[in-house]
C-alpha cells in the first residue's frame, strides 16, 4: 500500500481525492463546504461551488477570488453588491445586512449574475464578497 498524500496548501493538489491523507481530505472538504474547488477535467481546471468530492476526482482549493461586479452597467443609485450563499448576484441601493445565508436589502434591489455580461463570480466565501461601489 502506497502512502497518502498530504498538502498544506489546498491549491496545490494535483492528485485524485482517494490518494489524500485524512487530514488534507477532512480540510479540503471544509473547504468546499463554504468555498469553490477546482476540478480536473478535459478543458483543464474548472472551478465549481460545492462539488461532489469523489475518489476518483482530481479537485484542489480554488484561489481566492473577489467577485466582479458590473458596476458601469448598474445604475448610479446601486451602490454596493454582494452574493447570496447560493452564489446569486445582487446589487443593492443602500447596504444591506448579512442574515445567514443571504443579504437583506434596504431600497431597491436587482439581481445581477445571468443579467449582466460584466459579472464574474468569485471564489470568496459570501459573508466576504459586500463592495461598495468604487469612488470616480
């Protein structure tokens, strides 16, 4: 029998999921509880939320991403964005507050992702992801 494998950094697993020790398994696990993996597959890494962790698969922590929000597509009175955490978009007139797992807005709010072209998910965890619009 072969010994398992152990990475400190999750980001560097080149392995399928079944050669990992227990302890680089149970983290990347975690991990992918509350943030992206990436996955190995015919078009190179593909990064997913919440992926189904199998022996077989070749899956290593995404880096960590902030969001990028469409922010010269929003209207001026949206002033900051956020993702909910079942990873939808949304912009919001006045800051919203956290109450787990979402965003609650005050004023107008618009959903973003599947809208605007401009938008591209990021690898943070939700509770991370609130900007406020950048200063002209």
């Amino acid at each position: 029998m072969t010994d398992k494998l152990h990475f400190d950094d999750l980001t560097k697993i080149t392995c399928p999921i079944g050669f990992l020790d227990d302890d680089t398994f149970m983290r990347l696990t975690e991990h992918n509880r509350t943030h992206s993996v990436q996955v190995w597959g015919a078009d190179g890494w593909a990064t997913i939320r919440k992926a189904w962790l199998c022996a077989h698969a070749v899956c290593r922590a995404a880096p960590l991403t902030m969001p990028v929000y469409p922010w010269a597509a929003l209207h001026e009175r949206f002033k900051f964005c956020a993702v909910d955490g079942d990873g939808e978009a949304y912009a919001f007139e006045k800051c919203p507050a956290r109450r787990e797992p979402v965003w609650m807005g005050r004023g107008d709010v618009h959903r973003i992702d599947g809208v605007f072209s401009g938008y591209k998910p990021g690898t943070v965890d939700s509770r991370d992801s609130l900007q406020a619009r950048p200063e002209e």
